[in-house]
C-alpha cells in the first residue's frame, strides 16, 4: 500500500493513478475516513491526558473529601466518554484499512498508458519462429498422439481445465522444473520449496487481496487459501521482521504447485492446457534495500535470468513493457515475456517479471533496519523463472517434428536422462 501521508499529500495523483490503472477507489471517501479517525484519535488523547491530570489531582486533594469525590466524578465520565470512543475508532480504522489496501501504486514514468493488454508495447524481439516443412501440430493432437495427455478423464477426475500428464510428460515437467530450479540455484538464488497453503495476511501483503479473492481456492475450516503462485508465501516468510541492511538484497527462487480458479475467463483458452487450475512454477524473489535504482537493476535481471532459461530451451520470445491499463495494482512497472506458439501463430505470455517498491512490504510489514540505524520497507520484487504448462506447450509445439516426436533441446536433456527425443513415431 502507499504511505497514507503521500495519499494526503497527492490526492490528485492518487486519483489520476487510479484512472490510468482502471482501478475503482474512492479516494475522498479514504481520505474523509482518515481525517475523522485523526480526530477520534486526538479527542481520545486528550481524555487520557485528562485521565492523568485528575489522578494527579485526586493525590494532591489529600484528606479533603469533597475534592476527591469531585475529582473522582469526573474521572469517572472521562473514563465513560473514552470507553465509547473505542468501538468507533476500530469500525473507522477497519474501514479506512479497507479502501487503503483498494488504493493503487504510483507506476514508473517508463511504463505505457493504455487500457489493456493491446496497449502493452513490444521492447524487442529474440529468435525467429520455426518455418516447418510438414505441417505443424498443435500441443494437444501433439501430446495425445504420443499419449501423453488426457483431458477427458481429467475433467471427469476435476471438471474442466484440468489434464493429466502420462508417460514422457511427466518426466519433461519434472525436467523442466529441476532445470529452471538448477539454473536460477547457480545464479546465486537460494532455493525454497513453500507451502501451497497460506493464510489470509500472506495474499494481503502480496496483493492479491482484497481484489484477486475470486481467483484463489479458500480452505475456510483451516483459514488457508490455495497459493497461485510460491510468490504468496514468500512474502509472508519474514512478515513482521526487522532484517539488517547487511543481509540484503535476499535472493529466492521458490517452487510450488500453483492453483487459480481463473474466474472471468469462461471462454478464454478452453482447448489444451493454456489455461488450467493446476501447474508447478519456478519464481525468483528478491527483497532490497529501499531504494528506486536497486528495484530497477533487479527488475532487469530478473528479467535477464528469465531470457537466458527461454533461449536455452531454444524458443523464441518477445518482451512486452506492460502498460497501466494491464499493470494490476501493485506493479510499479512489469514485463513479460512471451513464447511463440507455432499453433496459434501469436505470442503467448509465458513469464511475467514485476517491481513494488515498498508497496507489497508496507501490506506485509516487511522491514529492515540501515546502516544509520534507521528502519524502512524494503523493496520486493518477483519473476517467473518457469511455469510448467505453458513452458511444455511452447516446447513441445516449436519442438515437434515430422514423425510426431518432439526433440529435447540440449539444454535440458541432462534432465531427462539423456534423451534427445520424446515420444515415437505415430502417423
């Protein structure tokens, strides 16, 4: 969340902000909340203060009866008026908390206006698709022809967007996950493997609450919620710590199961596993120092960590500088890369790579104390190193060849035993 003084300070930019992002807020509302919140919060000291100046005074009346039983008196409707305070002020703090958290952050000067996902604006391009001398396949008659998927009895198992992998799949998601895991490792990242549960205070700081609710699977009984992403449970790992400046920049790469409800998209995707509830994720993370030019030169190599895992799977991608109207909440500015799928002859997102600023670590209470002393939010930031699925379906598409197989690019061959080829011959 942004710093409830910038937001007194900047309503006009807040607002302005909001209306780029397309995101509904009612800042004066927020702000009409907070100025009587500092007013029940002023009155409610200067009854304590009162408090304080009548037992004071009860003391020095000594033996004079008279004196103590008017100072106790009104002691006593001090006592009474600040007791009825104390309901109010938790119903408007709660209130204030939730329009604060609704408040969007502030985005880079860098990242482009625009509504959606059209708007976003290609930065560059690397390797060039696959002209095939036979005609491709998409990933789905691809898979199912060397029995490697089953979505029929999937949905029956799960309902819809759901698939089982057999065979050889299982061995390439499983190669795919231990190579990015490996990769990012050598980079000096430290490797986790996190919870696919989380509680409620983990989505909040990460943001994906109180908007993203609809998409995330609740386990109400437990109070837990189905993480989309090792991202969520990363953040709450060191929720209400102070870390030494000395300790950072910390460097994660998690691995996780990841599960989305992927409400709002009836229609979108529904052949294949493009997008499904279910997949494993390989996500860099990485918490700094509060300072903007840090965030930048990490967003960028991120970025670049994410670039060489795509080249060595031999796949060609493009960067997209996300643009506000597609940036989410929280996104000071975002990338994403995405892979050519030869099937659809587009690019489709693969990777996304984000920077907050202190926006996720003001909702989670992540700090850290500096060199001076002094204790400040960090700085988060977040990348898809590798999402399983999609990954398989870029691979196995720009991969294929005319006998139905699919070649291993060298890369990640030590992953899967050697082999250079998946599947066998079929048609």
């Amino acid at each position: 969340m942004l710093d409830l003084a910038f937001i007194r300070a900047n309503p006009d930019l807040v607002k302005e902000v909001a209306r780029r992002r397309k995101t509904a807020v009612d800042v004066d509302a927020l702000l009409a909340l907070d100025s009587e919140l500092r007013e029940v919060r002023r009155r409610a000291e200067d009854l304590r203060a009162e408090q304080n100046r009548l037992s004071k005074a009860i003391q020095a009346a000594g033996p004079n009866p008279d004196a103590r039983e008017g100072f106790i008196a009104q002691g006593r409707e001090v006592a009474a008026e600040l007791k009825s305070l104390e309901p109010r002020e938790r119903e408007l703090e709660a209130r204030l908390r939730e329009l604060w958290l609704l408040v969007p952050n502030i985005p880079d000067a860098s990242v482009p206006e625009g509504a959606g996902e059209e708007d976003n604006v290609e930065i560059k391009r690397v390797g060039q698709p696959r002209r095939f001398d036979f005609e491709p396949l998409d990933h789905v008659t691809l898979l199912r022809g060397l029995d490697m998927l089953d979505l029929e009895r999937a949905a029956k198992v799960a309902g819809s967007r759901s698939y089982i992998l057999k065979g050889e799949a299982v061995f390439l998601e499983l190669a795919l996950m231990q190579f990015g895991l490996d990769r990012i490792a050598r980079m000096g990242f430290t490797p986790l493997y996190v919870p696919v549960m989380a509680r409620e205070f983990c989505f909040i700081g990460n943001s994906q609450f109180p908007r993203g609710r609809e998409q995330t699977y609740a386990l109400p009984e437990d109070e837990v919620y189905l993480v989309g992403t090792a991202e969520v449970s990363i953040t709450g790992m060191h929720s209400g710590e102070i870390l030494a400046e000395a300790d950072l920049p910390i460097k994660y790469v998690g691995y996780s199961t990841c599960f989305r409800r992927e409400a709002g998209t009836y229609g979108k995707d529904t052949k294949g596993i493009m997008r499904v509830h279910q997949f494993e994720k390989i996500e860099q993370y990485v918490i700094c120092r509060a300072d903007h030019e840090e965030s930048v030169r990490w967003h960028e190599e991120l970025l670049a960590n994410a670039e060489e895992l795509t080249r060595a799977l031999e796949l060609p991608y493009r960067v997209l500088n996300i643009c506000t109207g597609d940036l989410g909440d929280a996104k000071v500015k975002g990338y994403d890369i995405e892979c050519w799928i030869p099937s659809e002859g587009r690019y489709r997102e693969t990777h996304s790579d984000s920077y907050f600023h202190d926006y996720q670590a003001r909702r989670a209470d992540l700090r850290y104390r500096d060199t001076e002393g002094t204790v400040r939010y960090v700085h988060t930031l977040n990348n898809t190193a590798l999402a399983s699925v999609r990954t398989i379906i870029a691979l196995v598409e720009n991969h294929q060849q005319a006998d139905g197989t699919i070649r291993v690019p060298d890369a990640l061959r030590p992953y899967l035993g050697g082999r250079a080829v998946l599947g066998r011959p079929w048609r």
